[in-house]
C-alpha cells in the first residue's frame, strides 16, 4: 500500500490447494520474515509455517513443519543478532479441527532457526499444569543475546495466568514463572529490555463479566532478570478490552494499538494508547468509524514521517457474518486531524465532568473546579503536557477550587490530565494566551 493506502499489489501465494495464514513478520535489509500456519487437505490438518519474500515480496523460500498435533502455529518472529531466526506460539490437537483444543494435546512452541530456515532448535514445551492451555503471543532477544517468550495460560476456571519463559541463545530453558491473581485472567502481549536491563512487560489484566465490578486494564509489569516483579501498574481501566501490538516509538516510549467495550452493550471500538517506560499514559486515542460495528486494531507500526499505521478489521452485521479490512493512518500525536485531544476520559461520571478548568482560554492562572463536594478531601494530581506529549507541569491538589499556576508553561495548546492513586480520571486540552 501506499502512504494514502492505495493498493500497490496484492499478491497471492501460488499454492491455492493448501492454503497459508500469515501471523507476524519482520523486515530484514534483504526481504520480509513471515511466520503462521499451513493448511494441508491431505492430512486435513495444519502445519508450522514460515517463509522469506524479497522486498517487492516475490517468494524466496517456504519452510513447513507437521507436528504431532494437527493445529499448530508461530505468531510471532524475530531476527537475531548473530542472523539467525526464532519463532514462537502453540502446538495443540482439535477433533476433526472443531471445537476447542484439547488440554491433554497442547504445548508452547519455540522454534530456532537460521537465516536459510534450516530448523537449528524446536521445542514442545512441557507444562506446569497438564489440563492447561499454553501459548505464546511475543518473543524477543536482549543485548546479552537471551531470549525471553510470553503468552497465556488458559484453565478451566477462566483466570488465567500470564506466562514467561527465559532462553539462552540455542533456546535452552533458563527459567519459566506464571503471573497471576485471584479472580482474574493475565495475557501478555509485548516485552522490551530496558536501559538498566530490567524489563517491561506490556499485557491485560481482566476481571470476568461475571463477577461484581467486571472491569479491563493494561497491565505494565516492571520485573528484574529472574523475572521478580519490581512494580506493577493498571492503565487505562474499561469494562472490556486489551492490547494487541505494541511497539518502541522513536522517542523511546511505547504505543499499543488494541481494543475497547465501554460497557456490556457497547459495540467495540478501536484505539491507540501511547505510555512512557515508567509507565506513566501519555495519550490515548479512540477510533469508531461506524456506529453498528466492531472495529478492532490488531497491528501497530512506525511511519516514516513519525506517525502509526494501524491494521484491523471491522465486523459488518450479525446478519452477514462478515468484515473488511481497516487501516489507519495517523500523525505522531495519533491524531487524525492535528489538535485532538491528547487522551480521553475514561472514568465517566453520570453528572458530566468531574472538573472544570475555567476559563479556557487562559493566562497565566487557570482555576479548576471540583464537581462533586464528596471528593473535596481526596489528593489529586494534574499534569500538563506540550504539543508532542512532554510533561512540563505537575502538581497536587484537594478541595472545591484550585488555582493553578501556568506562568512556566509556554504559549499555545496544552493538554492536560487528571489522576487519582495513578488512575486517569479526566483529560483535555487548554489554550494559553
């Protein structure tokens, strides 16, 4: 596609028989990585799947592996520094390829393998618990040249667990941990290494429709090598949703493209969320193109001018049962048109806004009002950032009517958000004069 999202080509595979479904890839200086699964009507079941393309992505080589099971797949890849590949995701059996996976037939995956394809390392993975369900969503190398998989436990009981598992560099087991708390399911979806060399964990943390207080979050985990867990923080509370993708923005923070559900009766939207490695939100971006459809955001990547594209799908109708494909682009600030709000509000009240800052525009002093006399005796806290998302105010505050004072802040839009215990409870932007 082109940078207006012209289509450019649109090239098939040749094997029409036994069709592929692509996953993930990678770019490389010479061509294109791709990972995922084959399907083979002969066997009537899939096979792990990965193949290199050129850059105008012609077909240099296609590698299939048939495992025990008949529904494997490696969703996701990732160059290494000494050439070489590695692949993770899932092994598991399904009965005549319906229903669900057997928890008895399932394993997690890692495959290693050079830049030819050859198959240096592949692993099933044994698991902690035998009726589960593994996988992983994300696998990454640090500059110690370690491997490090995430993904997901899956039980019976709906809270499931987030799962790690370190590697040397042949894809020798280190360690393995399970993250987890009662009455929740954990899903990790991203990791990176940090300039200290601890780690950032990027994934969800739900509290199921069924229960009382049923709510969605980021869940950003702060861990040391041995995966200890340093801190842990919640971002971004709804009713439902979760991260997809995420990648490293060029100004060392990170953007997450996923998506939301507002509430049970809430068609699903698309958005984009942008949080520095501190884990502190920055903006966050919602997209609803249609009223009547789910719309969702599965992939994330950096445009050359520094904005996103986003891919995803939207779901016609319940009649139809089908969906077109969806790509955004946007600037460097997830606008779609400059000037949109730098976040929005995510803990709506039913009496409307919960603050007020008057008057907009502004001098050097802004007041911002409390709406609800309940609250006057809670520490807030507020934070003003310039036009490219850096904070250049912060303060705390309690009470009806606080002044706040802008004469170190420059000229022009702000944005502004408001916190409670590290929780978002309203956002906007100011204009000063």
């Amino acid at each position: 596609m082109g940078k207006s999202g012209e289509v450019y080509s649109n090239i098939d595979f040749p094997d029409t028989i036994n069709p592929y479904v692509i996953r993930d890839w990678k770019k490389d200086t010479d061509g294109i990585y791709i990972c995922e699964r084959r399907f083979f009507y002969d066997s009537l079941g899939f096979s792990h799947f990965y193949a290199k393309l050129s850059p105008t992505m012609d077909t240099l080589w296609t590698k299939t592996i048939r495992t025990e099971y008949n529904v494997p797949g490696l969703v996701s890849i990732c160059k290494l520094k000494n050439g070489n590949l590695v692949m993770v995701g899932f092994d598991g059996y399904n009965e005549n390829l319906v229903g669900g996976t057997f928890v008895d037939k399932n394993n997690a995956v890692l495959l290693l393998v050079d830049n030819k394809g050859n198959v240096l390392n592949l692993l099933n993975l044994p698991k902690k618990e035998p009726k589960s369900l593994e996988g992983f969503h994300y696998v990454m190398e640090t500059r110690s040249g370690e491997l490090y998989a995430l993904g997901q436990v899956q039980y019976a009981t709906l809270y499931n667990e987030g799962l790690i598992m370190k590697f040397d560099s042949m894809g020798k087991l280190i360690w393995r941990k399970n993250y987890g708390e009662y009455q929740h399911t954990y899903n990790f979806r991203y990791m990176d290494e940090l300039a200290d060399g601890t780690l950032l964990v990027i994934g969800g943390k739900e509290k199921l429709f069924f229960l009382d207080g049923a709510y969605s979050t980021h869940l950003l985990l702060h861990l040391d090598k041995n995966g200890n867990v340093l801190e842990e923080k919640n971002v971004f509370n709804n009713y439902k949703g979760g991260v997809f993708s995420c990648i490293k923005s060029r100004d060392g923070n990170y953007v997450c493209a996923g998506v939301i559900l507002k509430t049970r009766d809430h068609y699903p939207d698309s958005y984009i969320i942008k949080f520095s490695p501190k884990g502190d939100s920055i903006w966050v971006r919602e997209y609803s193109h249609w009223d009547d459809r789910d719309e969702y955001f599965f992939n994330i990547a950096q445009a050359s001018d520094g904005g996103y594209f986003l891919s995803g799908e939207t779901f016609i109708s319940e009649e139809d049962h089908s969906s077109k494909g969806w790509v955004v682009k946007t600037d460097s600030m997830g606008c779609l048109l400059p000037g949109c709000y730098t976040a929005i509000e995510v803990e709506p009240e039913e009496k409307g806004l919960r603050f007020l800052l008057s008057p907009n525009p502004t001098g050097d002093y802004v007041q911002l009002y409390l709406n609800n006399p309940e609250d006057r005796y809670r520490q807030y806290e507020i934070e003003l950032l310039d036009q490219n998302g850096r904070k250049i105010h912060q303060t705390q505050f309690s009470g009806l009517r606080t002044t706040i004072d802008l004469s170190s802040c420059p000229s022009g839009l702000l944005y502004y958000r408001i916190l409670y215990e590290h929780h978002f409870l309203q956002s906007g932007s100011l204009v000063k004069y």
